[in-house]
C-alpha cells in the first residue's frame, strides 16, 4: 500500500500510510487503542474505502475492488480476540480459510508453513 488515506466521515484516521510486506514475510501490527490498526485492516479488506493512495496485492491494485474480490484474491485478516467459527474443529476453521484460494490449495489440504508459524495448531488437531 502506499500513500493510504483512509477514515470515518470528515475524521481522517490513516494519512500517508505506505507498507510492504514482501512474499512469506509475517507482519504484526501493535499499537494502543485508538491508533488506527482497525482501520487500516478495514481500508486493506476494502471494508472501509480508502480516499486516497492505493492498495495492491501480487501486483494488482486492488484500491477500488469490493472485499469479496480481495478475500479471492487471498486478503484477509482474522481480528483479534475472536473465535472464528467455535463451534468447528480447529482443522475446519483452517479449512475454511482455504476455501477462497481455490481449488488447487484446497485440494493440497492445509499447509506445513501454518504448522511451522504456528505449531501449537498441529497440536490441536490430533
């Protein structure tokens, strides 16, 4: 993303914003309430739309595309705090989070760099 301006109304919450997240880099973004972690998670989703700037994911620019065509396109975030769905075994909830990226990493099942980014997962499948 680069350059992002994004917000509610005449409050701007992001200005300027720019991030790069290179392929197999994991991010984690921290800050107080308030700051704008949401938000920015929102205008990325393209839940909030931003007013300025762009977003582009696997070189296409995204910054106009409805959050269903992003979720395809493999973007997506999980909130903090939240069960996605609890009353699904921890193997259905990854599953389902496949189920945007096709049929070929459908097919492949669930994969090992999960497991290796998070190993308490493997753990909870048996």
């Amino acid at each position: 993303m680069q350059g992002v301006e994004a917000g509610y109304g005449e409050s701007m919450i992001l200005r300027g914003v720019s991030l790069q997240v290179r392929p197999g880099q994991v991010v984690c973004l921290m800050g107080r309430n308030g700051v704008g972690k949401t938000t920015l998670m929102k205008t990325i989703m393209g839940l909030l739309k931003a007013k300025k700037g762009t977003i582009c994911y696997a070189g296409t620019d995204y910054t106009a595309k409805t959050p269903d065509i992003r979720a395809k396109a493999g973007i997506g975030y999980v909130p903090q705090g939240r069960e996605i769905f609890p009353q699904l075994t921890v193997e259905e909830n990854l599953r389902l989070g496949l189920e945007a990226a096709g049929a070929k990493l459908r097919n492949a099942g669930i994969p090992e760099s999960v497991f290796a980014q998070f190993p308490v997962l493997k753990d909870m499948l048996r």
